[in-house]
C-alpha cells in the first residue's frame, strides 16, 4: 500500500480548519441574540487563545487556525501510517 504524503495532508488539514475559522467568525458576527453573539466569541477565544475582532487579533487567529490544521493532518497521517498500515513498508 501506498504511503500518504504528509506535507499534503498538512496542508488540507490547514486549509479546512482555516476556512472552518472564516465560517465560524461570520457565523458568530451573523448572530442576532447578544447571549449567543458572547457565547460564540468566547467559545473562539478558547479554541484560539488571542482572538478578538481587531485586525491583528483575527489574522492571528487564522494563523492560529492553520498551524493546528496542519499539525492535525500530519497528525492523522503519523496515526494512520503506525494503526492502519501496521508499519507496512
């Protein structure tokens, strides 16, 4: 079987988390009731530690989005190789 490359696998991990990020960021701007407009932002600032609604502090958050993306991915594809594979060479 063939092995998986795991720079690319980075890369989509980074790329989907990262657009999961610009969805999640409208979603919450999008809200209407002002308990969940806080709720929202405070369940971002949680998962990405610096966020906020300033321009620095929402590009830190996508970059913040993407190295956990792309760390994930290479993490899946380690796990997969060593589970799935059975270390097959």
């Amino acid at each position: 079987m063939n092995k998986f490359d795991k720079v690319k696998a980075g890369y989509a991990g980074a790329i989907f988390i990262a657009a999961f990020f610009l969805v999640c960021s409208v979603w919450g701007i999008l809200l209407s009731g002002p308990e969940l407009k806080e709720l929202h932002l405070n369940l971002l600032r949680l998962a990405f530690p610096g966020f906020g609604f300033t321009v620095f502090a929402y590009l830190l958050g996508l970059v913040e989005a993407f190295v956990y993306g792309w760390v994930g991915g290479v993490f899946l594809v380690w796990l997969c190789e060593k589970i799935c594979l059975n270390g097959e060479k």
